[in-house]
C-alpha cells in the first residue's frame, strides 16, 4: 500500500483570521470565516462533522449550542456539529474528538475550528468567566483568578529553585520577536530584556510580559482520513493523540511543580508516536503564563526538573534554536483566543511542517512537531504529534 | 470468533441518581455519585476516560473543564476527561464521544456521564440560561424562551393539520404514568385525561403537561470494547451512533415541522445498524416538548407527517403498545436535567433491554431500542440503536 493510500488523520488545510483585540465579525462569523479558508485551502466542498473547541460563548455571549450555529453560519447546515469544552485546552479538546471521529470509521473529512470572542463583555466580568476553569468551590468562588493563580505557581517555582524572579524573561521576548513576523499575530511588537525588566507586574512577580492577553479569534484545521489525492498538496500527519487530566484546584495536588496532567498526556503521545525528546523538531507548548511553559518543558523531558527556564535563557527556544516553541508567538503574543488557541497551533505546526512558514520558518529542518494545548493550570492537557510527509 | 471475542462498543454498567427538583449533593457530588455506582455496576476499578455531557454549569454554577472536576471527584484523576457540550443534546454528545474513543481503538473502557444541577439558581435566570440554545441573535435575545418556540411548534402543527391543540393529551399521560413506578423519576402521581384538560396554560395552547420540569440530575454509563469477561453480567451492545445538525433558528428552516436535523440523524443510525423502522422495539426519544416527540415519531418514519400525534391517541406509546417510548417517565416526567437526559435515556434502554426494567418493563419482547438526544427545537440531533445480547 503506498504512502496515500493509507489511511491515518491527515490535517490537509487550515484556516486563520488574525487575532484581534476587538474583532469586528460577530461570534458566529468568525468561526466560519476560519472555516471556509480551511476549506479552500483543503479544495474541499463537503465535511461529515464540524467539532468546535469553545469555552466561554454561553457565559459572555449568551449562545451555547455554538457549533450548529457557526456550521450553518459556514454553509454547511445537516453536518454533525458539536462543541467540546476544556477552558483554555478546548482547542486541543476539539482536534482530538475530530482526531477519533475518523480513526473510529464514523467521519472520512471533518472540520476542527477552534474560537473564542470575549471582547465585547465587560473586563472584569471576563475574568471572572475565565476564572470558572478554576476550582470554584476552592479558587475562583475564593478571589483566585487566573494571573493569581499562576503568580502563586511562578512564586513557588522560583522559591523552591531560589532563582530571580525575571528568570523567564527570554519566553516573553522570543514570543513577541516571532509575532512580529506573524500577520495573524495580535502583538507586532519586538521587546527587549529592559523592556521586560521596566514592564509592570500584575500580580507578585507575575509581568504583565508573563501573560497572555485577552482577544478574539479563530482558527480551523480539515482533518481527512487520506492524504490529498493532487500528490502535490501539503499536508501532515497525526501520529499521536493523547489527552490527561490533574485536580482542577492546586491545592489538592501533590507536587503542583510536577505537572503531572502535562507529563502523562506527554508520555502517553510519544509512546503512541513511537518517539523521544530526541526526535522532536520543535514544540507549540501552551505558554498562557511563562510558567506554564516552563512546567511544560520539564514534564514533557525536555529539560530536567527547575532547569526548564534555562532553555529561555540559552534561547533553545528561539526561531534558530534546539528547540523553537511559540514560532509564530505563541499564547502570548500571537495571542489566547481561549477556545481557539489549540487550533491556531496545529494551524502554525502545519506551517513549518509543510515548509510554509514564511518568515516565521523554524531555522532547522523540521519533521516532527509537538503540539499541547492546556485547560486551567494544566487540569486539562491535550497533546498531538504532528508528523510532515 | 465468538460474540465475547468481537470488539465493538457494549454498555457494561449503569448508574442513575434519582432526579430532583433540589438535589442536596453538590453538582460535583452529583456526578461522582453517579459514576461510582456505574463502575460498580460493571465490576471496573479503572477507566480510560470520562465524557461528560453538561449544558449550563459555567452560566449557573461558575463552573467550566468540569469533566476534570467530576472525574478526580469520583477518584479518577488522570484519565482523559473532556465536557461535551450541545445544549438538551449534551449526554447524546458524550455517549457519541465515548463511543468514538472505543472505536477509534483509543479507550478500552470509558465513563460516559451526564449532569445538570439547576435548582440553587433564580428560575428567571435558569430560563434566560436555557434560552442560549436557542440562536440568541433572533430568539433567546429577542424574548423568546422555549416554552414560547415550542409553543410556535405546538401552534403550527395543530393549525396545519387542523387539529384540537389537546391531541397531544396522551404523552404527557403516558410519561406521568411510566415515571410513577420508576423510583429515579422526579414525578410520582399519574394524571388522567381530566387532569390534562384541566391544566394551566403556559404559552399559547402548551400546557404545564406538554413540557418538562426544571430539575437536578445524573446518570452515567460503562462502555467497553468487549462484552463482560463473566458471560452472565447483562450488556448491550450500541450498534449505531449518528449525529446531525439544523439551523438553530426557527425561522431559518424551511419546513420547521420537517425536523430535517431529526430525520437526518436517524437516516444516518437506521443505516449504520442495517435496520428498519419495523426491527424497532421501543423508542427512547426527547420529549421535552410532546410537539417534539410527536415531530420525532414522524421525522424517524414511525408514522407519517401529521399523523405521529394518533400513536398517542391509539395507546401505541405505552408499554404495552407497539411502540413503547419513554417507558421510565421520559423527559416529561423522570425529568429533564438537561445534560443528563441522554445519558438517563441510555441507563433506561440498558435496563429494557438486559431485562431488568422491574416495574417499568415493556410487555412484549425486546432487543433493538432506539434513544435520540436533542438540542435546541431539535437542531442537534444525536441518535443511537442499541440491542440486547
């Protein structure tokens, strides 16, 4: 059987608005708008299912039921359309249901779109919403929100490794250098290390260069069970899902360093994969918070327990790298479109794995990708292995 | 290969909670709860995952990535757990996920689980929080709840048919009637045609007895690749999973009394199983609104168009007809805690057909059952056949 008659999930087209602080489109046209430049971009007519990573439509936007209203929205009214719902790791929540829906024998060519609007709605009545991925009964329904909440874990980190606390200034700077390349990037906006050291903080040591912003956007992949008939089209391969899950309340956890819900969605992908640390080109990691990103390093292997900061500071991280991660600016620069994010990096990792990454182009070759997209403080963690053909 | 040799997706184990209108336990408690007994049932110790299928619980119990609080709540941290989420339709959405991640070759063994606690919020918000089903931009936002579109429903169909708006008398009677000896319903006292007549008004013709109750529930179920090691522990067997969309809003469709998304979803499930409407035993549908159930008999082919109200008239739904649906109560009267229904539907087809229906049994043989979950006035349809042993 020769390499496209296999079947397998292949991502064979994506869809990207940019990322906006206020987008103009309504809810519902955005999605589709991503939609059907993922449709053109795939030369696809007709899907089987629509499955649509969202967190906050019905608390901000009144409309819950949102995948058969942007399906209908995209044309493609009858279609199987579902929304699934991880906070921030929705996106990644929603490539894996599309990745099972053709693995399962139900779907043969589906949609993946990723979307969340919330400039429209009141700032601190946002935060409140995003802080429901927290444990309510013990973080958010307490004052906690997410920028406190990730303080805490950056405070913990730093004191545990008795480091400074701008020693995760290099992910905020390589994120904004490669957004400044991004035309679907919200920030265009080069910072330096003083622009980083002078910038305010938010919460303890949290800088505001330490977090993701709040945005609109979305992003759409087509996932099909067959690499593209036209031999000369891009396209990749899935070569692993896996997803996990930790307490949802830091407290109830045993090493909240540790990231276990990132370390066992990690190891199940590579073992599913057939890979190591070592075979892995570069990294679409979920850096809402610098140290998510950093916890991330370390419970997928790839730096050794509170050495993960390390790989910012020797810039492993960077375009040119061992390592790039964020290589069109990541959750913090291209921005956190919350339900979106998980899809705009597959989007990216599709990009540099197809050689069409522009001038975001990872330095080195590029043949295998990681993708992770996280919900709460890494409560929800969803990991793919992207593989170019 | 022997039947308990043949990979598939079996139903291995149940768990209900009792539907009502104040739950004591927390929404959290509830789900657990809910699983637990569900495991239990089954003989499992472990799972690979949980899909939850819930609707409101970030718009009313500041909540959202709840499956990951439900899962470690029920002592599973760890495992994969994702939300599903498509309004009324939600448990249907994460049976259809659980079925997928068996097919797929991803899961073994998973929890599919539904939930929804309504009853600590004020009624006027739970309301405006149901109506985000609806497409917020022409509906929900504009007034209409879905006591008032089920209402239009109501009103077109008995003007189109030239019907007394009473014609639907005997499904609420029916409901009432089946969820009296089932101990997990919310209501517990039968009503005669009298009662039904002498009924208040809640929209136009919809009586009280045409709609379900806002309540707390959830149920959970045990799906695995392979039937019980142990030949004498009951299972069933889901033989097709089928999924379909419609415009969410009303005034999009071109003949709303089609219910196109309906007949579509149970086109696909007829198909996939390789049956007819004749091989059909009983039919667990949505009745949340009896001009929903009336439209789903006719949509799937059990009777023609106009004339599914007479399976009624003609005594054909109860459990002595020919084709008995909502034989524990239904959602008009086991309740309807929104994203739990699909999942009671599925918990109460598993006891027809493994034989343990007690009280509630269907009188004549049974060993093909039809459940179908619903969003919105039916613009997300998920439909599953499942057969006894």
């Amino acid at each position: 059987m020769s390499y496209f008659d296999k079947p397998g999930v292949y991502i064979t087209g994506i869809g990207q608005i940019k990322v906006e602080k206020v987008a103009e489109l309504s809810l519902r046209e955005m999605g589709a708008k991503a939609i059907r430049i993922a449709m053109a971009d795939a030369g696809v007519e007709e899907v089987d299912a629509v499955y649509l990573g969202n967190m906050l439509s019905g608390m901000i936007s009144h409309q819950q039921q949102l995948a058969p209203i942007v399906a209908c929205e995209a044309g493609l009214k009858g279609v199987e359309a579902v929304t699934l719902e991880a906070a921030c790791g929705s996106g990644g929540a929603a490539l894996r249901a599309g990745f099972m829906s053709i693995m399962s024998g139900m779907c043969d060519t589906v949609v993946v779109c990723g979307l969340e609007k919330m400039s429209h709605s009141d700032k601190e009545f946002i935060t409140q919403s995003i802080a429901t991925a927290s444990d309510w009964e013990t973080e958010g329904g307490k004052g906690e929100s997410f920028v406190t909440l990730n303080a805490s874990l950056k405070r913990r980190y730093i004191d545990t490794y008795k480091l400074s606390s701008d020693s995760f200034a290099q992910f905020g700077i390589n994120a904004h250098r490669n957004a400044n390349k991004n035309p679907n990037a919200l920030f265009h906006k080069e910072i330096t290390l003083e622009d980083y050291l002078a910038s305010k903080y938010i919460a303890d040591t949290l800088r505001i260069y330490d977090a993701s912003p709040i945005c609109d956007g979305s992003a759409a992949l087509i996932l099909s069970k067959y690499p593209p008939s036209d031999k000369t089209r891009p396209h990749v391969k899935i070569t692993a899902s896996a997803a996990a899950s930790e307490y949802v309340g830091l407290a109830n956890r045993r090493d909240p360093l540790a990231a276990e819900g990132i370390q066992r969605s990690g190891m199940k992908a590579f073992k599913m994969a057939g890979i190591t640390t070592k075979d892995v080109d570069f990294f679409e990691l979920h850096d809402a918070y610098s140290i998510i990103a950093v916890l991330s390093l370390e419970a997928m292997g790839f730096a050794p327990k509170g050495e993960g900061w390390k790989l910012g500071e020797e810039q492993a991280i960077m375009l040119d790298g061992k390592l790039p991660i964020s290589s069109f600016g990541g959750l913090k620069a291209r921005g956190h479109p919350i339900g979106a994010s998980g899809v705009y990096q597959a989007a990216e990792a599709y990009l540099q794995l197809t050689g069409n990454a522009g001038a975001n182009k990872i330095v080195k070759d590029v043949n295998v990708g990681i993708i992770q997209s996280i919900g709460g403080t890494a409560s929800s963690v969803f990991t793919h292995v992207l593989v170019s053909n």
